[in-house]
C-alpha cells in the first residue's frame, strides 16, 4: 500500500468519525436556524460552543461547510451536497423526539426562577400561573429582586434580567422589549414634550436625591435632554405608580408596568427614556448539559406568549 492510499484512508476515517448522527443533525440545525447565533438559542448551548463544533467537524472532514460572513451564513458547495442527508437525520430524530412528547412534556420537580422586581410582578407572575395550569406537577421557587444574581452560585435553573449585554457564558433568550415613558394620573393632559418634565415633580426609581440628566427619543427620532428633579425615589415601582395615580407627580417606568387597569396614561405619546440597561428582557439559562429541560421549556413558553420573534 503506498504512502498516499494510506493518508487518503486515515483522513476518510477521521471524516467518518466527525459525521456521525449527532454532528449531521447539529449541522442541519444551523443550516435551517441561518445563523450560530440562533442555532446556539435553540440548541441551548452558547454561541462559542456551536462554532467550536462546526470548525472541529470543517477540520476533521477538511472542507469548509459554511460560508460566513458579518451579516450572513450560507453554504458552500460541500455544504450543499451534505445539507440534504444531513436534513434527513434531523428529521429522524424530531420523529423520534415527538414520538415521545407525551411523556417528555408532563413536567416536574421545582424550577428556581429570579426576576426584576417590575418584570415579576406584571409580566412574569401571570404568565408562571398559565405554565403551572398546563404543567400542574411542576412547582416554582421565586427570586423576584433587582439584584444581580449568580446562576450557579445560588443554585438557580433561570433568571430574567434586563440587560443589553447579557453574559456570554449563559444562553440568553430576548422574551419582551419595552420602552420607559412618563405616566401621569387618567385625566391628565399630553406635555408638550420632555423639557415640560424640568419644572414638575417626577417620581423616579433609584437614588435619585440629585437632579440627573435624562435623554428622550422620539418615534420619528427627534432627541431631547432634560435634567430630571424627583420630587420622590426609591426601589419600589408600585409605590411609585400608586403615588402618581394619585396625583403626586410623574412616574417614569417600563411600559409593561401599565395596563389598561392602571389609572395612568402616557404623558408623552412617543417619547421613551433611553435606559443604560438596554431596552431588552432577556431569559438566561446555562448550557446544556448543566440547564434544566424545563427551564428552556417555560423560556420558550414565555417568548411565544410575549409573540417575540427569532432573532
């Protein structure tokens, strides 16, 4: 046997190896998610540990399979030609996988979830007691704080977090966006816009005894700045909107904080109040395998009754 037959036999074995059921499948995900970034959501894995599989299969069959770009990710050629065996595992095994949900989707145990204090009580809370209705077994341990808190450290399966940078460690899934708008008592009349804000009395979360700087967009994108005096803070909203339901002053917070019962209306039609935080609720779980099943099933839950669309 030459030298040449026997590199070409080894490399075929290494390729063999690297294309097993699982590897094909994996592929044939990302190919249908369109990007890493997606995949990694649905997969429940980070966004890293995608891409450090695709480039140890590219490396183990010695051909490039997708092609990327900033914006985009295609197929090449090779890519192509594996694409549709490829699609054919994954369809086996969604067969198999929903030949089993029955069983699977009967949840249990206790989920450990923490939430901001405003996401929780409006959003959140309502949405836990519809999941619990469909899954009657499963219990829930709640942290609803603004603190920061530490997945592992204290033994959570998820947590919600309003951050525009979530870590790259933990599979973060967006589930609400939201704007932060100027509410007043029903009866109100509509500002005239943000600069009104300066010479009456706001009702503001956090420490806020210093007047402060707060920059306003417009739908059309007019921008303003106007240094915001609170007339009262502190750390919890509801008593902030009782006040400003009773006319105290105006209470500047998140958008799914008011509903239809609230007795406060928007003061400044189109305007928000950009945020440090971002304008994003997103859910965080760990990667498979250390996350819980279930975590990502409420996530899920969560993002189809909150219609968020696939990023």
């Amino acid at each position: 046997m030459t030298k040449t037959a026997r590199i070409s036999r080894n490399r075929l074995t290494a390729a063999d190896a690297a294309l097993d059921a699982n590897a094909l499948e994996l592929f044939a995900r990302i190919a249908q998610a369109g990007s890493f970034a997606q995949a990694a959501r649905e997969l429940g894995l980070t966004r890293a540990a995608v891409s450090r599989r695709v480039a140890a299969i590219e490396a183990a069959v010695g051909l490039a399979l997708f092609a990327r770009s900033t914006r985009s990710l295609g197929l090449t050629e090779a890519g192509r030609r594996l694409h549709a065996r490829a699609r054919s595992v994954h369809e086996a095994a969604e067969g198999a996988r929903l030949a089993l949900r029955s069983q699977r989707d009967q949840l249990g145990g206790t989920l450990r979830i923490s939430a901001p204090l405003s996401f929780g009580r409006h959003v959140l809370a309502p949405l836990l007691a519809r999941f619990q209705a469909l899954h009657p077994a499963l219990r829930y341990e709640l942290l609803v704080t603004d603190r920061r808190v530490d997945l592992l450290r204290e033994g959570l399966d998820l947590a919600f977090r309003i951050t525009g940078r979530p870590p790259e460690d933990w599979v973060a899934q967006p589930v609400l966006r939201f704007a932060v708008r100027a509410y007043g008592a029903a009866g109100q009349t509509a500002l005239s816009g943000p600069q009104s804000l300066a010479s009456l009395p706001c009702l503001l979360i956090g420490q806020n005894e210093e007047a402060r700087p707060g920059h306003w967009c417009h739908d059309d994108g007019a921008a303003e700045a106007v240094m915001l005096q609170a007339a009262a803070w502190g750390n919890d909203m509801d008593s902030l909107m009782e006040m400003a339901r009773h006319g105290t002053g105006i209470v500047l917070l998140p958008d799914f904080c008011v509903g239809p019962a609230s007795g406060l209306v928007d003061l400044l039609p189109g305007w928000r109040l950009l945020v440090d935080q971002g304008e994003w609720v997103h859910a965080l779980t760990l990667p498979v395998p250390a996350g819980s099943e279930t975590a990502r099933a409420l996530v899920r839950f969560v993002r189809d009754a909150l219609v968020v669309p696939a990023a």
